[in-house]
C-alpha cells in the first residue's frame, strides 16, 4: 500500500511542505467529521448491542442440541481475571490479587467445557482454540494444562489445530511457557500498546522493552511458531515520533504479526477510563496522523497491512489468505479460521451457531452461578436471518478483502443485488469524496477510505439505523 499513489503514506511523505500539509489536514478534519462517526468495529453482524435477553439457557440449549453438524468448531475460553487495570481495558475483566478466585474459575471452566459439549449431538471437531481476557496466564499452569486436556476430552481437537493465547508478558512465567509446551500452545499474542515510559504511565501499564523481548525469547524457545504483538494508538501523550519508536522496537523482535488497534475512548461504557488524563489524549487528527505514521513505519519495516488494523509478514498465512480471499473477521479480529461454529466459554464469552449469536453472563457471579447449577450460562443473543447472513457476507468481505462484488455475494445467499439499491445511493458521498469506487456492483476501498472502511460497512448495517447503542470512533 506504501507509495507515492497512497494518500496515507504521502501525508508522512509532505510533511515538509507547510502548504500541502495545511491542505491535507484541513481534508483530513473534513473527511473525518463527515464520516467519523461512532461506528461498530464489526467483528460480529449483528453487533453486540443488538443482543437480548430473548436468546436464553434454553434456547442456546436447543440450538446445540441441533447441532453444527459436521463443521468443525472453533473454541473461545474467556478468562475473566487480571492481576492489575490497565486504564484503557475495554475488555471484560477483573482485577484479583488472590489466586483462589481463580482457582474457582478454573475448575467451573472444566464444568462448562462437559455442560457444553453434552448438549452437543456428537463429539465436536475443533480446529482452532483461542483463550482470550483478561489475562489467560493468570491461571497456574497446571490448570492451564488441565483444562486444555479436558477439552481434548470432550472435543475432537484437530492434531493440527491452531490453539492460541492472549499474554500479558508482566506477568508470564517460565513454568507458564513450559505448560504452553506440554499443552501445544501454537501461537501466543502480547499486550504491548506502547513501549514509551510516557505514555505507559499515563495508561498505568508499566513494562519494559526487556520484559517483552524475554517473553518472545522464551516463547520461541517453547515451540511457539507464530507471535504476535499488540500494539495500540490514540493514547495520551503518543507523538509520530514515539509511535514510530515503538513500531521500531516491536518489528526489532521479529514477531510474525502485529496488531495496531486504535484506542477507544468510551468512559459512559468503562468507567475506569475516567482515569485517563483527557487532556493528553490525542484529537482526531492527531489520531489520524499517528495511525498513518505508524501505518507506514510497519509497511517499510517488512509488513503487509491486513485488513483494517493487523499487519503480518509476507509468508505468514494471513497474508497468504488476506491475498487469496480467504481471510475471515470474528471476534478475535482477522483470521484464517474458516469455521462458522464458534463455542464461547468463560464469562461473556460469545458463540456463533448457525441459528444465531449466544453471550454469557458477563459478571463472573451470575457465570458460576449458572454452571455450578448444571445450566448453560447464556443470557442473551439474537438470532439470525436470512437477510442478516446476507449482509454479513458482504460487512465481512468489505472488512477482509477492502472490496465487495454485491452481485456475487447476494448470489451465493439465493438473493440478487438489488437487494442493495438503497445503500448504493447511499454510498454516494463516500464515492463523492474519494473514499469509495462503485463500478456497478462492485464495490472497492479507495487508500483514503482504507482507514474508514468501519464506517463504510455501516452503510450495510440494517440494525445501526434502529440503535442508541455508542460506539467508539471510526479510526
Ligand atoms: S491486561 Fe488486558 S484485559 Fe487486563 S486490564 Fe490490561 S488491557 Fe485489560
């Protein structure tokens, strides 16, 4: 994407030229106040607000017990613990300084991986197993090995499946990393977001460039073929030039992928971003700016940019799938599983089934509550039509591939593109102002709309229109 044809790259490329600079920005500060608006990072359609309580235990019950089937499955376990707060967290999580909650956890998680899979009709294939948080290495190790194991009890995990884990490196130890080992542990993902001492402050996430490179290290040295680091902007204080020696620091240690997230700043959703200095926070153009500069670092230092916010290298299978068609969003963000069944496990953890989206309890309480009952700890979710498969084909191809043949995938789902003849129109301005190229029904992201291709997608949502629901910024 990098080069002279790249509106991205040339805002870092002009910035000597006060003139151009001043034109660009005044762009930008247009293009972003028309189509900056709070918007969904559609990792699901329907999106999560639009869940209720009208899916229920029972109803997820009976969904299960139908079956995904033959497809094989994919499996989400969610620990809800940390051992510190992080002030920008928009995950679900709590912070314990005790291990005996989590201990508890633990052995409920093994309870509901048996519930689960005795509604299921038949031992479930699994090819992928995700643990996502809160913190997953905040379990002692050998719950960590015990609960993997007693999923290849209930499960048909794949040999070759991909089972990864979210790690906070603060806190990851080495009898962690040889339980990572014993329980074939192929891909592991560390919180960085930024390596500036200015910056972590601000964000009360202190951890030292050495800290990270020791856990990449011994990660490596326990078989972990593929590593990602997560990095994030839109933080207080972060300039060009620290975000640029941040990518500089994350790339040094040779991860194969690297996720840059903008921050979300949603404090009536999460309170404890309260704790933020507002004040430092960057503006939307200077989010922009360091998204771009961050952006372009990544692209020069040998990563292919994936979607909308992953970037991998050349040979790594999400580039392959992302240059192939074949890459996939789902809640973990862009992925090569191309399962359409997703068991969610822990609490708020969501599954996708064919008949619907199911969500736990998120509150830990309600969560054990319900699996110490012997119940099936869902509370709410939707329920999908055809219509709702329908667009998010398309929301999904937009997202993946930058592009979208309306004709093609309203085919595939019996329907025809005329199906869209509304939000053609609607697409007008975004085409208008270079964002977006409609050539009949093909629909493509311009380099400039890249960045907003959530509020593109948008345009697509049928539900959007009906929510209160807040989001957070479109880039
Ligand atoms: S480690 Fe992750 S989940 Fe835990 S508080 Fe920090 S950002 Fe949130």
């Amino acid at each position: 994407m990098a080069g002279g044809g790249d509106p991205l790259a040339r805002l870092t490329q002009v910035k000597a030229g006060a003139g151009a600079l001043g034109h660009l920005k005044a762009m930008v500060e247009r293009l972003l106040s028309a189509y900056g608006r709070p918007v969904p990072r559609y990792t699901s359609y329907p999106t999560a607000p639009h869940f209720h309580a009208g899916i229920d235990a029972n109803r997820a019950a009976e969904w299960l017990s139908a079956g995904p089937a033959d497809m094989p499955a994919s499996v989400y376990l969610h620990v809800p613990y940390c051992s510190k707060l992080c002030w920008y967290c928009g995950c679900n999580t709590k912070i314990v300084a005790r291990a005996e909650p989590v201990a508890a956890f633990a052995e409920l998680l093994q309870r509901e991986i048996a519930l689960v899979s005795a509604w299921l009709p038949q031992r479930q294939k699994v090819t992928h197993v995700h643990w996502g948080g809160g913190t997953p290495n905040i379990l002692s190790p050998v719950d960590f090995c015990t609960i993997t194991a007693e999923l290849r009890t209930h499960f048909a995990v794949a040999p070759d499946a991909e089972i990864a884990v979210e790690v906070d490196p603060r806190t990851l130890s080495t009898d962690m990393m040889a339980a990572f080992r014993a329980a074939g542990v192929t891909r592991v993902s560390l919180g960085v977001q930024d390596f500036d001492e200015k910056v972590q402050q601000a964000v009360n996430r202190v951890q030292s460039f050495a800290t990270v490179k020791q856990a990449v290290l011994g990660l490596r040295g326990c078989g972990v073929q593929s590593i990602n680091l997560d990095l994030m902007y839109g933080l207080p204080h972060q300039t060009p030039e620290t975000i640029i020696a941040t990518v500089d620091q994350a790339a040094s240690l040779d991860p194969e992928r690297i996720a840059l997230f903008g921050y979300a700043h949603v404090p009536w959703m999460k309170k404890h971003q309260r704790l933020i200095d507002e004040s430092a926070l960057p503006d939307d153009q200077a989010r922009f700016e360091l998204a771009t500069v961050a952006v372009e670092r990544l692209q020069s230092r040998g990563y292919e940019w994936i979607g909308l916010d992953h970037f991998a290298r050349p040979d790594d299978p999400l580039t392959r799938a992302a240059r192939s068609g074949r890459l996939r969003r789902n809640f973990q963000g862009y992925t090569t599983d191309a399962t359409e069944v997703l068991l969610g496990l822990g609490p708020s953890a969501i599954g996708t089934l064919p008949q619907g989206y199911v969500q736990n309890a998120t509150e830990p309480g309600a969560w054990a509550d319900a699996i110490r009952a012997g119940r099936l700890a869902t509370v709410k979710g939707i329920a999908i039509n055809a219509d709702d498969r329908l667009r998010r084909a398309v929301i999904e191809r937009l997202m993946c591939d930058l592009a979208v043949d309306l004709d093609r995938v309203a085919r595939g789902f019996g329907a025809t593109a005329s199906t869209f003849a509304a939000e053609k129109s609607a697409l007008a301005p975004f085409v208008r102002d270079g964002l977006v190229e409609l050539d009949g029904d093909h629909v493509r992201l311009t380099a400039l709309g890249r960045p907003l291709m959530r509020s593109v997608a948008a345009v697509f949502d049928r539900h959007l229109a009906a929510s209160a629901a807040r989001h957070s910024r479109a880039v």
